[in-house]
C-alpha cells in the first residue's frame, strides 16, 4: 500500500515537472518569435518584450509556478500555487499568456490543452526556492528572512543583477 502510495505521488510530481518545463518553452518560444516579428517592423514597444523575455529566461522553469490540476463543470483547471520566495510577478506572466492565447499559433496540437489557471487561491507551493536567479526576482520579505551564509551560499545569486522594468500599473 506504501509502495502505492509513494509511486501515486513520485508521478504526480513528475506530472508537475513536465507542466512547468512546457510552461517555460511556450512562454520562452512566445516572446522569441514576437520579438524577431517586432525587430524588423521597429516596434515601440520591443525594448518592453525583450525585457519579459529575459524575465522569462532568468526564471527558467524552476522559477514557474506550480498548480494543482482540478475539474470544473467538466473543464479541466489549473489552480496556481504561489511560489512563497518569488517576486509577485503574476501581472507581467499573465501579459505573456494573454498574448499567448491571442495567438494561439504556439500551442501544440498534441498533448494537453491550453487549461484556465485560477490566481489567488491561497495555495503555496512546496518547490524549494530556485537557485541562481538574480536577487530582484526573489520576494523581498523572503529575502530578508534569510540568513546571508543561506542567500550566498545555497541561492548562489549572480554577480549581474536583473533590473526591474514596471511594464503593468497596479
């Protein structure tokens, strides 16, 4: 029954593994292409995309958040847990996706669905805190709980800091 129980949640975390690493090729692939469209019509807005880009890159998938899959009326739903130690960066990410489901193109046609993702439920996530981001993308409460042996030596916080652009009003 262990055994069982173990393996259940050994595929659900692989499960949430293979989400979160599509989540970061599609929004990566999404913004590649929207700025190579933008370079040759000289777009106003491409330094904004190039900054959500490099956001994107930075994070890596260990930086997007995870979800707990659920079903409404029969529609698939992912609730998003919120990762304790990000930086709030659910507005800027939801420009990504928004744009993402305009287009539409970037979707596989194999696999599962673009699924609505429900914010705010409450739900934190377990994901210990990724390593090596740059310190602007890690919650400055979290930051400042921890220990300087801790942020130096476990987070390993590069040299080259990342610097924030306010692209979305509150």
């Amino acid at each position: 029954m262990r055994v069982l129980v173990r393996k259940k949640a050994e595929l659900e975390r692989a499960r949430r593994n293979t989400r979160c690493l599509e989540k970061y090729h599609r929004r990566e692939g999404l913004l590649r292409q929207l700025i190579e469209e933008k370079a040759s019509g000289r777009e106003p807005d491409i330094e904004g995309w190039k900054w959500l880009h490099e956001l994107v890159t930075n994070l890596t998938e260990t930086g997007m958040s995870s979800e707990e899959s659920d079903d409404e009326n029969g529609v698939a739903v992912f609730r998003v847990r919120a990762l304790p130690w990000r930086r709030d960066i659910e507005k800027e990410l939801s420009l990504v996706d928004a744009l993402g489901s305009q287009r539409g193109s970037l979707y596989q046609k194999r696999g599962a669905k673009p699924a609505k993702r429900i914010r705010g439920t409450q739900l934190l996530s377990l994901w210990p805190p990724a390593a090596g981001l740059p310190r602007a993308l890690y919650r400055d409460e979290w930051w400042n709980e921890r220990e300087d042996n801790y942020r130096r030596l476990t987070l390993g916080v590069p040299e080259k800091d990342f610097m924030w652009m306010n692209l979305v009003r509150n």
